[in-house]
C-alpha cells in the first residue's frame, strides 16, 4: 500500500481552526518557561514549547504570519501565528532552523509535562509549584 502522506503522530492548529499541522514524529524535548515573554505570549503563568525537528512538520491548511522578537538570550526570535485569529502556533523559522518550538496550547491533544524541563525558573511567579526532581534551569540553557 502506498501512501502519499505519513500517518501523523500529533495534531494542532489555530483557535480558530484556519491553520491546520501535523506533525510525523514525537517531540524531542519539552519545556516549561517561565520568562516574562512566554508568560505575555501565552497570557497564562508561563509558556509550553513542544521541540520538534522541522522536517517532521506539515503545514496542512492556511497562511501563517511571521513577527520576529529579540529574545533575552541576545537572539531573535521568529514568532509565527494565524493572520485571522492571532493565535501564535510556533517560534523558528521551519524553512532556515534544523529545530522550532511548537506552542503547547496549539496541539489537538495536551502533552504530558511529567518529564517536562522548566527554564527561567528565576522568573517563575510566585506560587507556581515546579514539580519536585524536575529538570529545571535556572535561565536559558545551552
């Protein structure tokens, strides 16, 4: 049987449902971030970034919109999200970075954040438990 299209591991898309992804393999890593800019992107107490490699990513509906940040790494980052609903779906460039950051809130199905590695935890909000042995940085890591 040939298939023309991989089966999918995850799902997502916009709030609105005008952007539609897929993505054909887990993720590599997810992080739990506390910075003062996740917490503004995502209007909660911090941001969920699932990694993926970028050739595991199909964009399957819509047009996305592109606005780039300086990061408080020093870096720039590429934000892309739904030009009808302003819903961000996620940072990196697909066509330039080896590697981008899905947004969490973006996904069909909720990830499990058990194993999930908290970074800028000197930024976390007061009252924000980080699971107990967690991987946890205290900024950025490397």
């Amino acid at each position: 049987m040939t298939r023309s299209e991989p089966e999918s591991v995850l799902t997502g898309g916009c709030q609105c449902g005008a952007i539609r992804y897929a993505l054909d393999r887990p993720p590599q890593e997810i992080y739990v971030c506390h910075c003062r800019e996740c917490r503004k992107q995502s209007a909660s107490a911090f941001g969920i970034s699932v990694m993926v490699r970028s050739v595991d990513l199909r964009l399957l509906q819509g047009t996305l919109r592109r606005w780039s940040r300086p990061t408080d790494s020093g870096r720039t980052l590429a934000c892309f999200f739904c030009a009808e609903c302003g819903s961000r779906v996620w940072h990196g460039d697909p066509e330039q970075a080896e590697e981008i950051s899905i947004k969490g809130g973006s996904l069909d199905e909720p990830v499990d954040l058990s194993d999930a590695i908290h970074i800028w935890t000197s930024r976390k909000l007061p009252g924000v438990i980080i699971p107990e042995g967690s991987r946890r940085h205290e900024e950025e890591p490397d």
